[in-house]
C-alpha cells in the first residue's frame, strides 16, 4: 500500500485515494489502520518466490467479507487489482 492510496488501480497518483475514491486523510488513516492492525494483522506477504495474485489468494473468506464491509470498498476495483473473482456469499 501506498502511503496515500490503498486498493487503487487504473488512476495516477492521487491524494488519499482508497478503492479508487477520493477520501479524506483522516479516512486513509481510519482504513489503514483497520486493515493493517485488524482485518489483515496475521497476513504476511511474501513476494521472493509468489507472485501478487497467489499472495492475495491468503487473505480468507471472512477477511474479504470484512474488507468490502468498508463503505469505501469496490468489489470490481478489488477484483482487478487481485487477479481473481472474490466468493463472498455466506
């Protein structure tokens, strides 16, 4: 994650970008930090040997389901950016 965009693609750098949306910084902070210190703590990338899309492929069900909880969150943005279509019906 960039320091002011998470979840972007397809659009230049921006200020406080999240899921290709303008948000304040307040807000990047705000999902940053439920990211990193909640939804995705125990996620360790490991890019030496994976490529991106194998490495999204260890964030689970749930953590997916609670990513797209985010107001913010676009399913379609999420999907370009993984490489694959996410299965979140319960």
């Amino acid at each position: 994650m960039s320091e002011n965009m998470i979840f972007c693609k397809g659009i230049n750098k921006g200020e406080n970008m999240a899921f290709n949306k303008q948000v304040s910084k307040e807000r990047i902070l705000e999902i940053k930090k439920l990211l990193r210190n909640d939804i995705l703590k125990d996620l360790k990338l490991d890019l030496n040997n994976e490529s991106w899309s194998n490495e999204w492929k260890k964030v689970t069900k749930e953590q997916w389901v609670r990513i797209l909880e985010i107001p913010e969150a676009d399913k379609e943005v999420i999907e370009s950016i993984i490489g694959f279509k996410l299965e979140t019906k319960k």
